[in-house]
C-alpha cells in the first residue's frame, strides 16, 4: 500500500477536483452517464464478462463514465477481481492516473496485490493516451527525412518546411480547398510578411507536437509581437481555430493535457474523414487477372503514392487455368472445336473469377509498418520513382487489409473475431507489435463466451440438449499462439479448453495437441512437465475453486486456495457407497457423449426423488457434490490420456 493515498486524502483530492470542474477550469473525465448500454457495461464488469465488455467497447461505450455512485467499469472490475477485464479496461483507454480521486480508488479497492500491481504499473503515457503512438508518428513525419514521403514544400526566404498534402488537406479547410484545384503542386511560397518562427509554431501545431513553453527563442532576432501577430494572420488563413487554446495552457499540467488530447482526438476525427472520403471510396475491385492494367498517376487528386493489393482466396488459379484451356480449343475463326463436352461446362456459370481488392495509400501512413519502412528505405523497385504508382501485394484477404489500414491512418481496430487470427498473422508479417496485441485482445475477449464466471456450464438447465456453438477452433489459436510466441494466446487457449474440458478431452486431436505440446522440449527429461497441461490443470483447479468459494465450503481449499484432491476424493467415495451407477454409466464405466445434466422433476430438498447427474451418469444430491465429482472425473481423464500416450506428467 506504499505510496497510496489515505482515505481523508482522497476526500480532499475529490472535492478540490469539483472544484475545478465547477469553474470550468477542468473538463469531468467521469462523467455520469445513465445509459441502457453503460448500464450493461458495468453489470458485464461485474460478472468478468470478457466478451461483452469488449463488444460494448467496440460500439463507443464510455469506458471512464460513472454510475450514480461513482464507481467506474475500471473500480468495479478491480473490486471484484477479475485481472484480464482489468487489464482489457486499461488497453482500451481506462483511466488509471495517480494522484487522482477515481484512479487512485481503483488502486485503493483492488481485490488483491496481482491487479493493485496492475494498476500503479500504468501511469499517464499508457493507460489514458492510448493515441500516442499514432500522434507520435505524424509528429515524427515533420523532420522524417528517411524515407521521403513528403511531397510540398513550404518556402520562406531561405527557410522551407517539407510537408504532406494529404494531412495539411486533412487538418485544414484552406488546403483542402487550395490542392484540391492543383494537386500537382509541389512548392508554396508564403509570405515575407510573416515570420518563419510562426509557420514552424503552425506546422509544428498541425502535426501535434508539443508546443514549447517559450514559444519565441530569447536568442531570435524577431520579436514575440511579430511572432504572435504572424500566428494570428496563419492561423485565421488556415482556419484553425484552436491554436492559442492549446497554447494558452502550457503553465497547468492537467490543463494543457487535456487541451492537447482534445486536439489530438480532432485531428484522428479529421485524418479518419480523409481516409474513409478519399481511400475506402477510392478503392478498386478487379479480376485478379487484370491487376496489371490499373495505371494511376503520381499526381492524383488525393495525393497517393502507392497502390496496396489484396487478392480473394477464391481459387483464382483454377479459374485462370480452364480459360487458358478453353481458349485453346477455339480456333482462328473463333469456332469451337472439338465435342461440346470438351468445350462447355455448367460449373463455370457458377465460378466467378477470382476479385483483388486495391487501395490508393500514402507511404507516410504505412512506414508505422517496420515491413514498408524498410521496404521504402532501400534500393527495392517499390522506393524508387516512376511515371505510375507501384503496386504493392499484401498477402492477406481484403477486409483484413482494410483493417490493417483503417489502424494505421486513425489507430482505431475494430476486428470481428472471424478476422481475427488472419489478422494476428498478418500483423507478424508486417512487424506490427501494437495492431498484433489487439488481435491477440479480440481473440482472447471475443472468444472467450464466458457470461458469468460464477455459474458453471454443467449448472445450466437442459444442458444436455444445449449444443454450445464454438465461437472460434482453440486448436487454430493455441497453433498460432505457439507459432508467433504471443503469451497472452497460450493463457487464453488453456483456460478455454479447461472451461470446457468434457468437451474436448475424449477427441483424438485433444491428445494429439498434448503430444505436440510435450514434443515442444527438444531433449526432454523425466522430471520435465507439459505446459498446456499444467495450465489447463491450473485453470480447471481454478474453475472448480471458483465453485467451492461461491458455496461457502472453505474446507475443500487448502491455505494457498487450491483445491484438496484427499477432500474431492473423500466426497467422491461417500457417494458412490450411497449411489449406485445409473443405466447411462453401462457396466463398464464408459462415460457418455453428453455434459451433465439437470434430472427432470428433480426436488433437491427430498430424499429419493430426483438430483443432478455427473459427466458420467452417477445421480448426486447437490450442484456441491457435482462440482467435486466432475472435478475428480476430469483429472481421472486426463491420467487415462497420459498412459495411452505414454506420457509423465
């Protein structure tokens, strides 16, 4: 608790900040928000509804609102201990600042050390600017002089600054206008009257840098009058209207943070208007086989200098093959030749050609890409110039490239899940740790299902007739997981198959990922264990453990809260001395295909007339007593598979 405020001093820091809200000086980061969705939200937070949140978060949802009790998703996820929700809030953007009253409440309520070490971890630069990468790199393109993207020149006298069309058309109505009309220019004299100082200040404003506090250099020869006048006359030209309120702020720290945010969320606001009018518009869909004959000036009206492309994975070679056939049987007076049968076939009515997807870009945006920013910064074809734009193929489907784009022009990645393990390996192609994590996040949120993780899925009624739809293949997961070395993947894959273990451990590719996981140690010893195995067991101890604390019966929990394999062992004997097998067991023990299931017209509270079936048949009295007996029947399973596959583990 080092480090942590007190409670009075919490008190004290929260009505200092109504304070300041109340005079207008401070904009309320938590503001109240009484929506149907935000509602939803906060009751996903409270159950750890990975899913949900995420979806919700996706839609716009106010990650930092608050209720009428002033809890945040933030407070009450922390409060009730779920760490990977915690963690999903503060990549997604949740406020985790020190010495505030809501961030240092969050820290302050931790359930336990795991998520309050969480917590103070994040400071200011992660956890509530999660547009700083993206404003870092178009601050960084104002003096990048490797590789050359920029394609203006602003001169004055003997000064010139190298700018980008496309963001000065963006950010500002005057050049949106003016390239418009030439967007071949390539030069743009400014005016003499005008000191250089105040166009550096602009364009330094434009592509988010952080303003100085001196704004004039004591060591200039051009006084801050001329220099404030000159910002005056750009600014009201260029028609930026929020210059001097962000200049104005830079002596209170909070002040001009939140200034500068709200600058940085209009020019993403501005950049993601260009892109959507100028690039998604502008986008090509042609036959594949016709990719070629696309010719696009170097001067085009919405200031491209590359093409990317993406092809559809229709089998397009198959397609290109039987024209070439079919054009070989028709001859030079374009009669076929030959039987009909040789030269028509219904199937081709059906098989359309295979369709590429290509899309006007600017080399600016796409060197966020380590892959491009090499690629442009050596002697490849793509860096060099020509009469017409390159064409630059991207090996992935088209709507994964759009994803991939929309990220890099506005940080912004909403990826459906069935994307989302293209997406994650597209990314490791093009170096892009960031957009890799955030398919790894969809993954791992969006298809973790989970709604409650209080209620076990053998509770549910009619389970046996439930058929849970697989939101997305695990064993595709854990491959790529252990493909690209992405841990969070490894984590999620085990604690979804040991949520949903007598699904999965009687199928032959179950056993057959164990064996690749045990075959992962090149020189395996004796002592040596199975990584998937032992977090599966992990998972599915704390699956149980979950059960046993909601129940109440603590004597099932040994003082690290692990579960006592003598305690489930000892319940596991009572009943089978007070049970008999039921017909669906068999004689011979085999279990059935089914989870377990609710007995119809079961009465709890009477002896002999009902109770719930375990994942082998057996009738208990209580969901208690099921828990422990399941518990017991999937580590029993899991032996079985460790001596066909002659594994110690």
């Amino acid at each position: 608790m080092a480090g942590v405020l007190k409670k009075y001093e919490l008190e004290a820091k929260l009505k200092d900040e109504h304070k300041l809200i109340e005079q207008g000086i401070l904009r309320d980061e938590n503001p109240l928000d009484l929506t149907s969705d935000f509602t939803k939200f906060l009751g996903a937070c409270r159950k750890g509804d990975l899913k949900t949140c995420q979806e919700l978060i996706s839609n716009g949802v106010n990650i930092n609102g608050k209720d009428a009790f002033d809890y945040t998703p933030l407070i009450i996820a922390s409060l009730c201990g779920h760490f990977e929700l915690v963690q999903l809030l503060l990549e997604s953007g949740a406020l985790a600042e020190r010495n505030t009253f809501q961030g240092e409440r969050a820290v302050y309520n931790a359930l336990n050390d795991r998520i309050r070490n969480l917590l103070l971890s994040y400071d200011y630069s992660k956890s509530t600017d999660p547009l700083q990468p993206w404003s870092s790199h178009i601050t960084s393109l104002l003096t990048r002089q490797i590789p050359k993207t920029a394609d203006i020149t602003l001169i004055s006298g003997s000064e010139s600054l190298h700018l980008h069309k496309f963001l000065l058309s963006a950010r500002t109505p005057y050049f949106r206008s003016k390239l418009a009309d030439a967007p071949e220019t390539t030069q743009w004299k400014l005016s003499s009257a005008v000191p250089v100082e105040a166009f550096q200040l602009v364009a330094q404003y434009l592509y988010l840098g952080e303003l100085p506090r001196e704004l004039v250099d004591p060591r200039s020869s051009t006084s801050e009058e001329e220099v404030f006048k000159g910002i005056d006359k750009i600014r009201q030209q260029l028609e930026v209207e929020n210059f001097w309120e962000t200049a104005l702020t830079l002596d209170d720290r909070r002040l001009a943070r939140q200034r500068y945010q709200d600058e940085i969320h209009r020019a993403q606001e501005q950049v993601e208007s260009f892109f959507q009018e100028h690039i998604v518009r502008h986008k090509m869909v042609v036959d594949t086989k016709k990719v070629n004959e696309i010719k696009w000036k170097v001067d085009n009206s919405i200031f491209a200098d590359c093409l990317l492309r993406a092809d559809e994975e229709d089998g397009g070679d198959e397609v290109e093959g039987e024209d070439e056939q079919e054009t070989a049987t028709i001859g030079a007076n374009g009669i076929p030749i030959g039987p009909a049968s040789q030269t028509s076939n219904p199937r081709d009515t059906d098989r359309k050609p295979r369709k590429s997807t290509v899309f006007p870009v600017h080399k600016a945006m796409l060197i966020r890409s380590p892959y491009f920013e090499t690629m442009f910064s050596s002697e490849f074809l793509e860096a060099q110039e020509s009469e017409h734009l390159h064409i630059i193929k991207v090996d992935c489907t088209p709507e994964v490239l759009e994803i991939i784009l929309t990220f890099m022009y506005t940080e912004k990645s909403d990826c459906p899940l069935e994307l989302a393990l293209e997406l994650l390996y597209t990314s490791d192609m093009l170096l892009m740790d960031r957009l890799k994590s955030k398919a790894a996040q969809a993954i791992s949120t969006l298809g973790s299902a989970t709604g409650n993780i209080l209620v076990d899925r053998t509770h549910s009624e009619g389970h046996k007739e439930q058929v849970e739809v697989e939101p997305i293949n695990v064993y595709d997961v854990i491959h790529a997981a252990w493909d690209l070395r992405v841990q969070r993947l490894e984590e999620f894959a085990a604690r979804y198959l040991a949520y949903r273990l007598e699904d999965y451990i009687d199928e032959p590719e179950f056993a057959e990922l164990i064996q690749e996981s045990a075959s992962r140690l090149k020189l395996r010893q004796e002592t040596d264990t199975i990584e998937l195995l032992d977090d599966i067991r992990y998972y599915l101890s704390e699956r149980f453990r979950l059960r046993f604390e909601d129940a109440g019966l603590d004597e099932m929990l040994d003082e690290e809260g692990e579960i006592r394999p003598e305690a489930v062992e000892g319940l596991v004997a009572a009943n089978g001395e007070r049970l008999e097998p039921t017909k669906e067991t068999g004689t011979n023990g085999a279990a059935p295909e089914v989870a377990a299931a609710t007995v119809e017209d079961a009465s709890l509270g009477k002896a002999g007339t009902g109770g719930v079936r375990t994942l082998e048949g057996e009738v208990v009295d209580d969901e208690f007593d099921l828990d422990a007996m399941n518990y017991q029947i999937l580590l029993r399973k899991i032996d079985n598979m460790l001596e066909e596959l002659k594994l110690d583990a």
